[in-house]
C-alpha cells in the first residue's frame, strides 16, 4: 500500500536560485499567500512588492501562505521602476511575464545558463504597467491551450518559475 509522506518524513534537498520576483502592484491577500508559498517551494529567495499594501494580518494572506512569509525575504518598494533599474544595475536579466506583441514563450527564451533573472508578474487585473513592459529586457509568455488568454497570477508564476528553474539552472 502506498502511504503519503509526512513534512518531516518528506526527503528533499533545499536549493536556492538567482531569482528575484518582482510584483507589480498585486492585492489580493490570497495571490500574496500564494506567491510566498511558491518562493519558497521553489527555492526564490527574494520577493519585491511593488505599489501593493500587504496586511500580514489578513486570514487568507495567513492561510495561503501557511508560514512562508516568515521563510522567504521581501521587501516593499512603491516604485516598480526603480526597483527594476536597482536590479538592472546589479547585472538581473529582466524578464516580464506577459503577453504582448513581440512576448516569447518562457519556453524559448534565449537565456545564458546561471543568469540572474528578475521575473516580473502583474496587477490581477491589470497585468505588468506599461512602463515596465517597456523597461524589462524580454516579456514572455506561457503558451495557452484553451479559449481564455490568462490564468490566476499564482498559477501563471508557479509555471513561469518552474520552466525558468528547470531550463536554466537544472542540469
């Protein structure tokens, strides 16, 4: 009979990769949760909110993130683009994640193997600002089978960082 692993019980080794995600002005307290709780399954070691007002206090942020917030470093920046120029400066490939007019699959992007990466994801409704669109070096996207254009920000940033992690940093 199979039997489901415990945490603790669970062997798995602890990596991190140089990747900074940026949000782009993100609310919802639960897409928040999510996003720590994907960091930091996924090795990420840094979050920057932008334009967002993140109450830690919030159920949903707390039961979404279950813990994670206290795992993974953030920082707040009410200025996306200084954000991504600070990173810019420090040598991070910056990448949006959005579909555009000249976006990539994040399949095919053209990337050196242990570049640092800033990955940028968007407002839930808004998607990535215009002028950080224009600001990222790339904007890529994840190809979509279905009839709709987008999914949950969380969904979109969990394959996003999955294909990065595993195209350019897992040989």
């Amino acid at each position: 009979m199979i039997r489901q692993l415990s945490h603790k019980e669970s062997n798995h080794s602890e990596k991190v990769f140089p990747i900074v995600l940026i949000c782009d002005g993100l609310k919802s307290p639960s897409n928040i949760g999510g996003i720590f709780r994907v960091c930091d399954a996924l090795g990420i070691p840094e979050i920057i909110f932008c334009n967002s007002q993140i109450n830690f206090n919030s159920p949903r942020l707390q039961k979404t993130a279950r813990n994670t917030q206290h795992h993974v470093s953030y920082s707040e920046n009410k200025n996306t683009l200084n954000a991504v120029n600070n990173l810019k400066d420090n040598g991070f490939k910056i990448i949006a994640l959005e579909i555009t007019d000249s976006s990539e699959s994040i399949e095919n992007l053209p990337l050196f193997d242990n570049q640092k990466i800033a990955l940028i994801i968007g407002n839930e409704n808004e998607g990535v600002s215009d002028s950080i669109l224009t600001n990222s070096d790339q904007c890529a996207h994840i190809d979509m089978n279905g009839k709709n254009s987008s999914m949950n920000v969380v969904q979109a940033t969990s394959i996003a960082l999955y294909t990065l992690i595993n195209k350019f940093y897992i040989s």
